[in-house]
C-alpha cells in the first residue's frame, strides 16, 4: 500500500472518527472562557500603543497551522481542538474590532454582513451534506464546513455584542446579563417546545461569544470605560490558566458520542 492511499486528505469522504467533543456542561464552560480570553487578548494588542501588525500576523499564521493540523488528523485529541477553538477567537475577535476600529465599519454593518456569511455557510453546509449536526463531523468535507462555521460565529458574536452595549447603553455587566439570559433561551425552547437540537446548538454557540466578552471587559477594561481596570493582561492569562486547567480534566475523561 502506498503513502497516496493513507494519508488523508483535505476533502476526503471516508469516515473519520468524530472529533467534536462531547457537548456538556464543561464544553459550554470552557467555550464561554475562550470567547473571554479572545476579547482581552484582542483588546490587549489593538489598544495598546504598539504596532499590531505583528501579533495580529502571529495570531493568523497561528490559527492556520492549527487548523491543518486539527484537520489533518483523524481522531478528537482534546488539547488540539481547544487551541484551534482559542486561536480562532483571539482572530476572530481581531476580524471583528478591525473593521470597526480601523475601517470604520458600524457595528450593524459589520452585524449584518457577518449574518450574511453565516448564513452562506450553513446553506453551502446544509446544501452539500443535508445535515448541519456537530455529531456528524466525520468527513474532511464536513469539518471544514465546521470550522468555516466556528470561525463565522466568533466573529458575527463580536460584532454582533457591540453592537448591542453600544446602542443599548448596558454597560459591561448589563450586557452580559442580558446575554446570559439570552444563552438560556435556546435550551429551554428545546425543552419546553421541541426546538431542534441542531439549531438550539448553534443558536447558544453563537451567544457564547458576547456573554464572555462581556464579563472579560467588565473585569478587563478601565474604569473611565466602565470596567474594573484589572487589566486587559492580567484577565488574559488568568482565564488562559483557567481554559489549560479544564481542558486537561475534560483530557482526562472518555469522550461520549455526540449527540447534537
């Protein structure tokens, strides 16, 4: 046998193993800590006083690799997926604050633009393999349509929770208050009236996005900004230890299949 018929390949239709965690309470946690981590980290290198070409060139090359590599193997190695899922929101984050604070896109521009790719994506995924379910990532195809998805969401989530503290005037706490309300929402539609799992999925994943960026720079930023002024630094790494701590337990545990 050749290394041309074993080695995998970006489109490959043979089944993989699925290499989505399961989703439970600890990936919603860990989840929500890597949207916060991404804000603080984002912030931390746009609104400092450096250049950030470079850390924002380091964080997409970054991103890439592992990408590649999280495509690129054929099981869930939990640590890889979690480092693509953090990479993905410190760029995804820098995505979104660059079209506003160096383009000058609105906030409901930008909203409304990054709907618009998601939801080109979900049609493309939908329309390509008839499912959008997180339990079915066993393609190459599959997983790109995947992280083309993560990826859309991180940056519509930012852009999208700006835009509500910024026209609605909540504050940091008050914004993510209303976002951890707003989070509940789809699992108790599913609950209480059948809402479809898949979508209920997406709809929180989204969400997870503002509510921990809300909390991160309500701890985060300045107080003249309505912040804690612990710094945008500090919150950074601390949340960092928090996301390396969980993800080396969720490693630990034997992964369920699943079932969204």
């Amino acid at each position: 046998m050749t290394t041309e018929q074993v080695r995998p390949k970006i489109g490959d239709v043979r089944p993989l193993l699925n290499k989505v965690p399961q989703v439970t309470a600890i990936f919603w946690v860990i989840k929500v800590l890597t949207t916060g981590m991404g804000e603080t980290t984002s912030d931390f290198f746009l609104l400092s006083d450096a250049d950030p070409s470079v850390p924002v060139s380091v964080a997409f090359l970054a991103l890439i690799a592992a990408l590649v590599a999280q495509i690129s193997v054929r099981r869930h190695i939990t640590w890889l997926y979690w480092a693509t899922v953090v990479l993905v929101s410190v760029v995804g984050t820098m995505v979104a604050d660059i079209m506003h604070y160096m383009f000058d896109v609105p906030y409901v521009t930008s909203t409304v633009s990054l709907s618009i790719v998601l939801t080109v994506i979900f049609a493309a995924w939908y329309g390509t393999e008839r499912t959008l379910s997180i339990g079915g990532i066993t393609t190459r195809r599959r997983e790109i349509f995947y992280w083309l998805t993560v990826m859309a969401t991180f940056a519509l989530g930012t852009a999208a929770g700006d835009l509500v503290a910024d026209t609605a005037n909540l504050g940091y706490f008050g914004a993510g208050v209303l976002f951890a309300v707003a989070i509940a929402v789809p699992g108790l539609a599913r609950k209480a009236f059948g809402l479809n799992a898949t979508v209920a999925f997406w709809a929180a994943y989204v969400l997870t996005r503002p509510l921990g960026a809300s909390f991160a720079d309500l701890f985060g930023m300045p107080a003249e900004n309505g912040g804690l002024d612990l710094g945008l630094g500090p919150v950074s790494l601390v949340l960092t230890a928090a996301i390396v701590v969980l993800v080396g337990f969720s490693a630990t545990r034997r992964q369920a299949p699943t079932g969204v």
